[in-house]
C-alpha cells in the first residue's frame, strides 16, 4: 500500500480531461488498495482570491507533505507541475511524477497571462518536468508536442493512454447490431466552433435530404450552443436535432448504447479522444478526424473510421455496408484497450 496524493488544480467541476483523469486516479487508487489523497482547486477557500493558488498551494503541500510523508506526488496539470517546480527551486525534495494532458503546450504557444508572466510559469514548469521522477504523456501526439514546446532533459519519459473505468463503462448483456438500432447520430462535446458540430450540421443536412428517418443528439453545453441551436433553427431542422444539455453519465451511456454511430468531428488539437473510446465501450462506431491524438484512439476499420475530409462524413453515414464493418464486439474489445486502472497502474509503478 502506498501514500499518494493527486495534485491537480482542474478536478470535477473545474476543467476538462484532466479533471476527468484526477478523479479516475482518485477512484483506481483506493480500489487497488493505496491511501489516496487530493490537492485540488476546492481545497483553496472561496474567499481566496483566485490568482493567490500561486502562495497557497506550495504552503499548503508543504504542510500536508510533512505531516503525511506521501510516498508519491502526482502532478496532474500545469498548476500542480508550476509548483513542484518552484519548491523544488527552493530546495524542497518530493517523490512526484508529471502528467501531461496537452494542454501544457498550448499555455506557453497562446497568449500568456500577465500573472504567469511575473510568477515565471514557464521557468518553474520545466524545472518540474526535468526534475520529476518521471513525466507521463497520455499520446504520442502529447509527447511529440510537449517535447517540441519545452526543453526536456529529463530521461523518464513514457506514454501512457489514459482510459475509461470499467466499472463504469460496463460493456451491455446485449449488445444491438447497428442495423437493430434507431438511427441516431450522437455527438457528445461542449459546444464550441471548434469542436466541428457547425460542420456536423452541414453534412447530417446531406444525411436528411437522404433518409429522413435519421436523428442528431447533441450533448453538452458551452458558450456556441445558442448559436448552434439558432442555426439548427434557421434550417428548418428543429424536429430532427434533439439538445440534451449537460446529462448525468447513465444517460451518457444509454445513448452510446443506442446511437447508429459517434461523430465527433473537432477540429481542435485534441491531446487524445477518450469520448470515442467511451462510445466503443458500449458497442457503437465512431467517425473522428484523422489527425493529432484522434487518431491513437481510432483504428481505422476496426473501432470506427478516420476522415481526412468532413464533406465524405454524410456518405459514410449513409453507407450501410460500412458501418455495419464495424461490429459492436470489435468496439468494445478495443475500449478494452484503454482501461483507467491500467493507467493508474503505471502511474504508481516506482
């Protein structure tokens, strides 16, 4: 049994992915027996000032360090990682290991903050990449970003994907063959341009003008989702698109179940596409773009199909022979592949 804290400003509630990954870590640890502990942004009170997670959360490990003696520190996003660094600067000695989500890199590349410019963020972030005992990239395509962003010196470098819990994720008694199923199209995603449902919309107007019998469902919310409903409108299209807001995971996964086919058609630089393994897990096929981390959770042929161009999206819909290819037991002998438990595992490995 082993001490462990999971450090991670972005948990559930705040964040995406890798809130999505702290709490599976959380969960996996207590189930394979360890002392779990968490350093997220709810452990800083309301009444602080946002930007003082800068002061507080390196006072703060230092007083649960000593007074837990962690056996191990995970660094699970970029506030986290910034910190160990800083007080690996000052001199502190901790056992942690990094995990890069992706998103790293795309702080540095954009527009950085005032804030993060007086704290050094950068400096500080890759004295903590370099010193940790290890640095994790959930992709290849991570690793490949990360190491193109950043001056890593540091030897330990793996990949490791991150995955669904299967205790969630349960596989159905009964697994539909995509001919038995209603048609319906899912996306599950916040609704923002780049995510592609304006380029969704355009191609499942091709299905329509096609078969009429076939339904989008769109799940999630964001700050494109009135814009996206307001263009559903002005096609015409209301009784064909169904909206379901931010949903609960069981009812997630009752439309995975019964989904025809999973298109998510985003054309941000995805670190990884644990959404498409999440609808393989529950039998159904899935269209992504073929490029960045998309491409690692999509074998072509196999789990679903990679597309280079978003205009072929509606004739692949449409052709039945296709998607009927991709078995349901295929799908999810693939999700498999990607279980949270395994990844935890290798986290922990010292």
């Amino acid at each position: 049994m082993k001490k462990i804290l999971i450090f991670s400003d972005e948990y559930l509630g705040k964040g995406g992915g890798a809130g999505v990954v702290a709490d599976q870590l959380f969960n996996d640890f207590k189930r394979q027996g360890d002392e779990c502990y968490l350093l997220t942004y709810k452990s800083i009170p309301s009444w602080i000032p946002s930007f003082f997670w800068i002061i507080y959360y390196p006072v703060l490990l230092v007083i649960q360090y000593f007074k837990a003696r962690y056996d191990l520190i995970v660094c699970n996003d970029p506030k986290a990682i910034y910190t160990l660094g800083l007080l690996s600067r000052l001199g502190f000695k901790f056992n942690y290991k990094c995990i890069m989500h992706g998103s790293e890199y795309r702080i540095f590349s954009e527009s950085i903050s005032f804030i993060n410019r007086i704290a050094l963020f950068k400096y500080f972030f890759q004295i903590s990449i370099n010193k940790a005992m290890e640095v994790i990239f959930v992709s290849e395509c991570v690793k490949k970003e990360s190491q193109n962003s950043f001056d890593i010196t540091n030897k330990n470098l793996k990949v490791v994907y991150a995955g669904i819990e299967l205790a969630i994720f349960i596989p159905p008694e009964k697994i539909n063959t995509p001919e038995s199923k209603n048609k319906i199209i899912l996306t599950v995603a916040r609704v923002i341009k780049g995510k592609g449902h304006f380029e969704l919309l355009d191609e499942f107007k091709k299905v329509l003008s096609n078969d009429s019998a076939f339904r989008w469902h769109v799940v999630g919310d964001g700050k494109d989702l009135d814009l996206l409903k307001s263009a559903v409108k002005t096609a015409g299209l209301e009784e064909f698109v169904i909206f379901h807001g931010k949903i609960n995971r069981v009812d997630i996964i009752k439309l995975y179940r019964n989904s025809y086919v999973f298109v998510l058609l985003t054309k941000l630089k995805e670190a990884f596409g644990l959404v498409f393994i999440e609808a393989n897990s529950q039998g159904c096929a899935v269209i992504g773009p073929n490029k960045h981390g998309v491409k690692e959770a999509i074998e072509n042929g196999v789990n679903g199909y990679l597309v280079d161009n978003f205009s072929c999206v509606s004739g692949l819909i449409l052709d039945k022979n296709k998607i009927s290819s991709i078995t349901p037991e295929a799908c999810i002998e693939h999700s498999q592949r990607f279980c949270s438990s395994k990844f935890a595992l290798e986290v922990k490995k010292l």
